[in-house]
C-alpha cells in the first residue's frame, strides 16, 4: 500500500525506498513576501497523512497537498488507500505507514486528517493504545465521527460540512455549511482551516501555484476500483494531447511504466502547459482493454494520482453498456450538484458535445436535479447510452452504487476515434473548465476517465503568475 508524498527542504537529503511512501521529494517553490510567518519551526511542520473514507483513495486530498506545497510547507504530505475498514485489518497497517513515515523523516509524530468513515477508523484506532495515541501529534477529522472528547487524548478538530450544526468531535470545531461532504475536504475555506489548526497561524495562500512547466512531475497509483489493491500486469502510457480535439500529437508517448503489484507508477517527467492522456491497458478475455484517462494540465507536480478501474467482470463494469458510443466516467472531488433548493445559483452544469466528420451530436447538460440530486453526493458521473438506442435521456438517473451517478448521454463513437468529444464545465460559484478527448468507441474495448479539478483559479498558468506584481511564483 503506498501514499505519495509533497514535501519541501528539511529532508532532502533522505532517500525514500519503500512500497508504503512514493519516492520524491518536492521542493517548494513559493515565497509569497506577505507578512505570515514561514513555516518552520519542528513541531509545527510534522508529517500531514490523510486517511480517506468509503470507497475513496488518497485522490481526495490531491488538491490540499498542492496547496501545502504551495504554501512551502517543508515536510511530506501523503496518503493511505486503504484496503479494508476492519480493525483487525487495518490497525497494523496504519502501525506500519505511520512508523515508515516516520522513520523517513526523522519525525517522532504526525499529523492525521480522516474524512467520512475514516474518522470512525481514526478514533478507534487512537483509543485502541496510548502508543498509538502517541504517534499522532494533532488529529482532524472531517465530516464523521462525532464525540465530545478527542480520541486517545490527542489534541483534536472537527470540521464539518452541510448538516446537523451540533456535531462536535472535542472541543474545537469548525462548520462549512453550505459545503458538501467530499467538498469539506478540499475546498479553500477548509484548507485555511487545517492549515491554522496544525500550523498556529494561516495560510500564505489558499490557491494552487503554478510551478516552472519544466520542473513538474507526476505520480501515483494503478487501482483496482473500490478494493484500492494495485492493478498488477497493467501498463500504463503517458501522451501528450491536443487541447482543443483532446487528439495525441505527433511522437506525443512521453512514458511507458509497467505497472507492479502495489500499483506505483512515478514520479515522472511532464510539461505543466501542456494537456495530456494517462492510458492504462490490461488484458481482458477477449483482448487488451484500454482506459483512456484527461486531465486539466498539472500546475505543479502531483503524487497524489489515482486511475481507478474496475475489474472486469464487476458489478459496475457489467453495469456499463457498450456499444458505438463512448464510455466515460466524469470524476470531480466535489459534489456534483444539479439543483439546490437552499441556494439556486450553487450549481453544476455540463454540457457534452461530439462533433464528427458526419456532424455534431448535443448531448446538452447532463447535470440537473436529477442526475445529480443536491442530497446525493454524486463523485462519479459515468455517461454511456443506455439501451445502446441512439438517444440522450437526463430525467432520471441510473443507479450504480454510493457516490456514483448513471447518466444516459449519447456520444456516437467509432474505432479508431473520428471526432472530438467536448466537456464543458460550469463549477458552481468558481468558473468554466473544459476538456475534450476523442470519440473513443467502447465497443472496441475503450473507456474514458475524465478528471475535472474542484477548483478554477485565475492565476492557472506559469506566465499568469509571473505576470503578478510581484509575483506568488517564482
């Protein structure tokens, strides 16, 4: 089981060899000149790991431990995936990634941020010994496990979302109300949350901050979706892509890495203005399967990556009709909300739209009240043609298990790809984002992932940045 990690200048000089902890260090890169303090004295910069909750990764922190890198924060910031909720399971391995950490380190404690389930798992796992109370230095956890004292007697935080405004978890709590429950966990407002409580002081800056295009780097994991074991025999191959057709340019393939049992790929080389496709093949029964995995361009370097797949033969993977049509699953690490009865311009919309050589078929707005009911907590839009009919249909969604939404949207598709796929995003309260790809034909043993950041930012790019005076970047 490995976490990547973001860290910055107090342990560059340790080599990191281990399946639990990724194998680079990053050194941030960002000295905003306000008044804040930098981050520096030990007992405020220990080691930041997050255990996720149901069905999630260590994907739902990526944008926080962008923004600690951001912040030059100088120590790592990581991940579990676990592989089990059952003490009897879990509590050893947590035993073991704590002490790794922190035997790489060369800190005697952490810091723990648990969301959802996780913070079940968390509170027991601290009450269940003083010696594991005493790994932890401060704990957080978000949108869980309510109690009135602290687990274990480690100084604790709670931070909850939308809900019942007298949840507590010890005496300190902070409550995001209008936020969702994976919102809770990286959105801005709970950044500056974590980061005061751990730190004594806030935040130089809540946004992510480019990084030179040439120094950025990318990793993470292969998985099997939701065991979170690694998907062993898989290759995964790294493109860079058109940004307007989603299209690999010429002599584009960047990387080929063979994917092992603990699914690690990384860290490696990547153009921070450029878009790229992630494709991971695997053998199925009857030939090689592809997922075909865009992104937005990574702004800084990124070891929190997760490609997510589930394995053949699943539930979920028999659930997906196949046919002339593209597969794709939509992922944000944000509630996608269609309607919200508290606040109507809290919204999402996404429009979907494949233009061929033969035309252009709308799927229109996929993303209503419907499809994405503000009382779920929609993660997953996965869209394919229902009944493989030729047609779109958004008034009600298809049920696919928690945190996922069917949705039946046409993209008519061929083998190889013949057109280009638009998906354009409105996230609600922050801005436009769109991705295309090709019109990849699920058919042909194609499926998509495309990953939406949950944030949009006006400074989105290297020049952006340096082009502020005086400038965040440098």
């Amino acid at each position: 089981m490995a976490g990547a990690r973001v860290s910055g200048g107090r342990h560059l000089g340790r080599t990191l060899c281990s399946v639990l902890v990724a194998t680079l260090f990053v050194a941030a890169s960002v000295s905003l000149g306000t008044s804040a303090p930098a981050v520096a004295d030990h007992e405020a910069t220990l080691p930041i790991v997050f255990v996720h909750g149901f069905s999630g990764s260590g994907a739902q922190y990526e944008t926080q431990a962008l923004r600690w890198a951001s912040n030059d924060y100088p120590n790592v910031v990581t991940a579990i995936d676990r592989v089990s909720s059952s003490p009897s399971v879990i509590y050893p391995i947590l035993d073991q990634f704590f002490d790794r950490v922190m035997a790489e380190t060369g800190d005697d404690q952490i810091y723990v941020v648990a969301h959802s389930l996780g913070t079940s798992i968390m509170y027991g796992y601290l009450g269940s010994s003083p010696q594991r109370a005493a790994r932890v230095a401060k704990y957080i956890g978000i949108d869980g496990f309510t109690s009135p004292t602290c687990p274990g007697g480690v100084t604790c935080m709670g931070l909850w979302a939308r809900g019942n405004p007298a949840r507590t978890l010890g005496p300190t709590n902070v409550q995001l109300a209008a936020q969702g429950h994976t919102q809770s966990v990286g959105s801005r407002e709970s950044f500056a949350v974590q980061y005061e409580f751990f730190t004594g002081h806030q935040p130089r800056t809540t946004l992510v901050l480019p990084e030179r295009p040439g120094q950025v780097g990318i990793s993470g994991r292969v998985l099997n979706y939701p065991a979170n074991t690694g998907l062993e025999g898989s290759t995964l191959a790294v493109y860079e892509v058109d940004a307007v057709t989603g299209a690999r340019t010429e002599s584009s393939r960047r990387h080929v890495v063979a994917i092992g049992a603990d699914g690690n790929f990384g860290p490696l080389k990547v153009n921070g203005q450029q878009r790229y496709e992630l494709q991971v093949t695997r053998q199925g029964p009857d030939g090689p399967l592809f997922q075909h995995f865009y992104y937005e361009p990574f702004l800084r370097s990124n070891h929190l990556l997760r490609l997510n797949l589930s394995p053949i033969g699943s539930d979920l993977s028999n659930a997906i009709q196949r046919g002339p049509h593209t597969s794709v699953s939509i992922v944000r690490q944000k509630e996608w909300w269609g309607a919200n009865p508290l606040d109507t311009a809290n919204v999402d919309t996404l429009d979907v739209t494949t233009t061929t050589s033969t035309g252009v078929e709308p799927a229109g707005n996929i993303v209503n009240g419907a499809t994405a009911p503000y009382l779920a907590s929609t993660i997953a839009i996965i869209s394919f043609d229902v009944g493989v009919d030729g047609l779109t249909d958004t008034s009600a969604l298809v049920s696919l298990g928690p945190f996922l939404s069917g949705i039946d949207a046409y993209m008519p598709a061929t083998d190889p790809p013949d057109g280009t796929i638009t998906f354009t995003h409105e996230q609600r309260l922050e801005g436009e984002q769109v991705i295309a790809t090709p019109n990849w034909e699920s058919a042909a043993g194609h499926g998509m992932t495309v990953t939406f950041r949950d944030w949009v930012q006006d400074i989105d790019t290297w020049g952006a940045c340096k082009q502020v005076v005086p400038s965040p970047c440098r």
